[in-house]
C-alpha cells in the first residue's frame, strides 16, 4: 500500500476528495460516496470495502464498512 490515510467516515473522505478534484471540475456532493464490500481478504485478515465514487471510479478500500 503506497499511500494509506486514516478516516472514520465516507464525509471525511468527501471532504479530502473535494481539494483533491476540484482543480479537474470534478463534483463531489454530500452523501456521494458509497462503500461496499468486496470480500475476506487472508493476507492481512479482514474483509475489504471498496469506495468509489459513481460516474468516476474507485477512490479506495477500507478494512471495514464506512458510513
């Protein structure tokens, strides 16, 4: 994992994803983001969540669920 970053919810990654698109006009509105999981993962233990945001992509993954 090359860059990993700390959160407690979908709204602060929202909050650092805004800064992050802004310069290319990419929108990120309030409940925006979803969090689903993708399945158990025996490397390192727990089961992996995937964020995206639709109509961009994946932003993420999560070793739990978000909201």
């Amino acid at each position: 994992m090359k860059t990993v970053r700390e959160v407690s919810s979908l709204s602060e990654i929202e909050h650092w994803l805004r800064s992050e698109l802004a310069p290319f006009g990419v929108a990120v509105s309030a409940g925006s983001l979803t969090c689903e999981r993708l399945s158990f993962d025996e490397r390192v233990g727990w089961d992996t969540h995937q964020i995206a945001l639709p109509g961009y992509g994946v932003i993420g993954q999560s070793n739990g669920p978000l909201t």
